[in-house]
C-alpha cells in the first residue's frame, strides 16, 4: 500500500495523476471526502467494483454510490434527468448529496447491486475534486471500512480498517462533514429520503416541494430501498448505548459488577458530568454539524482505548440532528 499525503486544500497534482491512474488500471484508491474517507474503484470496470466489495467484506445487496467531478458527468450516467436532479445538482452540488436516479446501460449491475437505480454524487472536498478530474472516469467509493463499522474519518482510521486490502491512501486529513451523505431517491414517484445526513428534509423541501421518508423501512426485515438501512452499521467493537444523563448513574450501577470486573466504560457527552467510573469521556461539540464532524473519530478513540461499553448522551430530537441520531441509533444496535 502507498500512502500519499497531500495538502487538503492544495493537492500535489502529480501525486493525484498516480493515485488516478491506478483508478484508471483497476486498482483501489482511498481518499478523502468531505464525508469521509472513500474507498475508491473504476466503477465502469466489473473487475474493479469487485475489488471493493472484497476489500470490505461488503454484501452484494449493498449498492455503491458513483462519484464524479461536476453534474454533467453524472448526467451522463442516468437514464432520466428530471427537472428536481437539476435543481437540487444547482443547489447542493458539489456537497454531501447522492442522488438516486434511474441507471445508465454503462454502470455495471455490480456497482448498483442489480437494482434498476444508480447513487450519484459530486464531492465537495477539493481532494476528491482533484483526484476525479484527473482519473476523468465515474468512481465507485463506498466508506473506506470494512462492512457495518464505524466509517473513517482519517488516513489512519483507512489504514487500520483496510490496511494492505487497499493499493493507494491519499491522506488529506480530518473529513471536515464528518457522518455519509444525504441520499435521496428521484427514481420514483415521489422525492424520498433514503439516509439522513447534514442536508436535512428541511433544507431539501425549499427547493424541491415535499419529501417523503421510507415507510417503516428502518425496521423491516425485507429488502431495503436503501442499504445505509441495514440496522446495525457505523459500530465500534464496544457495545453503544443512547442513556439520558438523568438514567446515567442507574446505568452505570446496574453495570458495576462488569466495571469492577475490569470492563471499561466511555463516554460521549453533551455535558461536563466527571464520574470516576466513566474513562475515556468524549465532550461532544452541541451542534449538529460539529457533533457529526466528531463523531466516528470519537468513536475510533474509545474503540481503541479498549472500552467494552460506550454510553452517548441522545441529542436533541429535530430535523438538523437527525443524520447524526440516525448514525447513533445503528452504532447502538446490537448484532
Ligand atoms: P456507503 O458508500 O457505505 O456510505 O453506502 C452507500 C449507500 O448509498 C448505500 O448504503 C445506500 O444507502 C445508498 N445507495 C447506493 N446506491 C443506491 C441505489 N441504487 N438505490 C438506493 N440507495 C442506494
Ligand atoms: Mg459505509
């Protein structure tokens, strides 16, 4: 595995042409979004595609999402352009948006896990800019880790999670968002909301009218319009649970006996609360957008201080948390 480092706002342009020419070959390229980091592969290339769903133990169900360098590149790669694709691609492209369309006959069934759909994004981060334009081909990358942990958000949390499964790591530091785009499906009917993430509903409606969210489909069983739905994704090795700070002390006392049988407990806080039994403890920032840029590396922090439980103060139940509660609440689900 190369790993290059670059200046996140600057890029070396000749350390991007090496890195997007082993995209160009067929090789796995991670690099930095402002997401988080991406594990990249030539998504016209079923060779490539394959490679990635290896590299992260990755399910074939799990669709990818295919990242271009402008709006006319993903244009091309979708069957049907409405007039909503054009208007949100103006409004929050480049930016953490995917956006669901009908396919082209050009993306493999790998890269779409079969369905009739494809997920289109144009990153933000001037790194992946950069790296697209160069590789001048659509990039499948989901997050650069191994399936159903807790996505990176570092060049060091890539090479922990990927190690030498990867060919190249473009390090271009700390992911500035911090939690996966907003998907949202144009395929149907009806505009749906298919993972929250930074953009949330009520930043969509203004621009595109209504937005439905999936029925009940968080919970059901069946197949899932949205793979970013599997239950229990985004999670540490320890076991997460979302306690108020008024049920902390109970919890903590119900879980003595595994604390004093040397298990550790950490934290994530929205509060200062010193308790001696709670170390390392994380003080979360208390808005959204800090809290998510914060968030994985925090929990990469307690997972590898060694803790075996993790509590995290809930945040507050409106629509500008709901990416980082719907994160939460999967790294909470038990297996
Ligand atoms: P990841 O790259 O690991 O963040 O996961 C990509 C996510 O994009 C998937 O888990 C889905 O939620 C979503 N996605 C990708 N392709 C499609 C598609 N064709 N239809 C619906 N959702 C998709
Ligand atoms: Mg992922």
């Amino acid at each position: 595995m190369i790993l290059l480092a670059v200046d996140p706002h600057r890029p070396d342009p000749a350390a991007l042409e090496q890195a997007a020419r082993v995209l160009r070959d067929g090789g796995l390229v991670a690099f930095p979004t402002e997401t988080v980091y991406g594990l990249g592969a030539h998504a016209l290339d079923p060779a490539a595609v394959q490679r990635i769903y290896q590299a992260k133990g990755r399910p074939a169900y799990n669709p990818l999402i295919v990242h271009v360098a402008d709006a006319a590149a993903a244009r091309a790669l979708a069957a049907s352009w409405p007039e909503q694709a054009e208007r949100l691609a103006a409004a929050f492209w480049p930016g953490p948006l995917t956006l669901v369309l009908p396919k082209h006959d050009s993306i493999p069934h790998s890269v779409t896990a079969g369905l009739p759909s494809v997920a289109l994004r144009v990153p933000a981060h001037p790194v992946a800019h950069a790296l697209l334009r160069a590789a001048g081909i659509p990039v499948a990358a989901p997050s650069a880790n191994r399936s159903t942990a807790v996505s990176p958000t570092t060049a060091r949390h890539v090479a922990r999670s990927l190690g030498e499964r990867v060919d190249v790591i473009v390090d271009g530091g700390p992911c500035p968002v911090g939690i996966e785009s907003t998907v949202l499906s144009l395929a149907g009917p009806v505009p749906t909301l298919l993972r929250p993430g930074t953009i949330s509903v009520d930043d969509l409606r203004p621009v595109i009218g209504d937005v439905a969210l999936p029925s009940g489909a968080t919970h059901a069983t069946a197949a899932r319009p949205s793979p970013g739905m599997l239950d229990r994704h985004y999670a540490p090795r320890a076991t997460v649970r979302l306690v108020p700070g008024a049920e902390r002390a109970r919890v903590l006392a119900d879980a003595a006996e595994s604390v004093d049988g040397g298990n550790r407990v950490g934290a994530l806080l929205l509060e200062d609360a010193r308790d001696a039994r709670i170390a390392p403890v994380v003080r979360m920032p208390d808005d959204p957008a800090g809290y998510a840029a914060r968030l994985y590396a925090a929990l990469h922090e307690l997972d590898e201080a060694g803790c075996d439980l993790i509590l995290i103060d809930p945040p507050p139940d409106a629509p500008a948390w709901s990416g980082v509660r719907d994160r939460l609440r999967r790294a909470a689900t038990s297996p």
